[in-house]
C-alpha cells in the first residue's frame, strides 16, 4: 500500500470541484502539531489558536472558492480528554468554512459498517478517497488513496447517511 503525505492530500483540495468531507471516527489522535497546544490545554492554559493557521487558510482558499468542506465526528459520550478538546476548537474550523456536525456512536444505526475497514477518510467529489492511516500508537502515517467505485460509491451512502442526522456543531451539546 503507497501513502501520501498530508501536504500531497491536501492537494487534492485544489483538484476537487465540488468539496470535501472528512469522517472521523478515533477517540484520540496523536498529531505532532497538537501536542503543544494539547498539553497546554490540558493543564488548563489559554487556548493559542495559531497552530491551525495552515488549517484554517486552507479551509478559507477552498471554501472561498464556492466548494465545501464538510466533516463528521463520530465520537464515543462521555468524551475522551482529546474530543472535549476537539469539541472546544471546532468553532475554528467552522469560522474559517468547514462545516462540523458530530454523532454520538451510540446513537448509530444499528448494523452500519464503517467502509475501508472502519479507517477515517477524505471523500473528494465523490470520487476519490483519502483513507487515513495511524500507527499503533496512533501516530498519522499517510493517506492511502482509493478510486475503486464500489467503495467510493460505499463512502458516499455512508456520508449521506450520517450528515443527515448528525447534529451540526453550534447545536451540539456533549
């Protein structure tokens, strides 16, 4: 399996057409750039927004250009220390574009099967994906890419179904 870089899926962004959505379905994640202003966080420090700049331009450049950028968070209740921390940024990316709703996992339907083996992925037009892959200790190592149309058609029944019932962010109360 080939994985590309964060930098080289990000990409993809100026590529697409329409827009992007993001399933995320881990408790934790243990990115490099968030363990500064994590930690910090759960000390109970200021909150410095500024690691998201790169982030948040993105999300301006592909949203002012008319697309859209959608996310779902498929989250365990009570949350987990990296979710509540998640739950207090998420006004970020919503003020830079990007839609956020969140889905509390025991609310599922029952019987729904994550595609791509329960990974987190990007869906670009619904066309390709961008299937995340993370290490045993939850380190991201790259995004693996899938064109495959029963799985990308997959991806999209699975988007479809939970951003409709998924509570957008400014209604969500953990």
């Amino acid at each position: 399996m080939e994985l590309i870089s964060s930098t080289e899926r990000n990409q993809l962004f100026d590529g697409c057409v329409h827009g992007a959505f993001h399933l995320e379905l881990r408790d934790d994640y243990s990115v490099p750039v968030e363990d500064g202003p994590y930690a910090s966080w759960l000390r109970g420090e200021p909150l410095d927004h500024s690691y998201m700049e790169p982030w948040t331009q993105l999300v301006e450049h592909v949203t002012g250009a008319g697309k859209t950028m959608r996310r779902v968070r498929v989250v365990t209740e009570p949350h987990t220390p990296y979710i509540q921390w998640e739950y207090v940024t998420a006004h970020v990316n919503e003020e830079a574009g990007e839609s956020v709703r969140w889905y509390p996992r025991h609310q599922l339907p029952e019987g729904l099967t994550f595609p791509v083996d329960g990974h987190d992925w990007w869906l670009f037009d619904d066309s390709i994906i961008a299937v995340g892959h993370f290490d045993d200790s939850g380190r991201f190592l790259g995004n693996e890419l899938i064109d495959t149309p029963a799985i990308v058609a997959e991806c999209v029944r699975v988007r479809d179904l939970l951003w409709a019932s998924a509570v957008p962010h400014p209604e969500y109360k953990p």
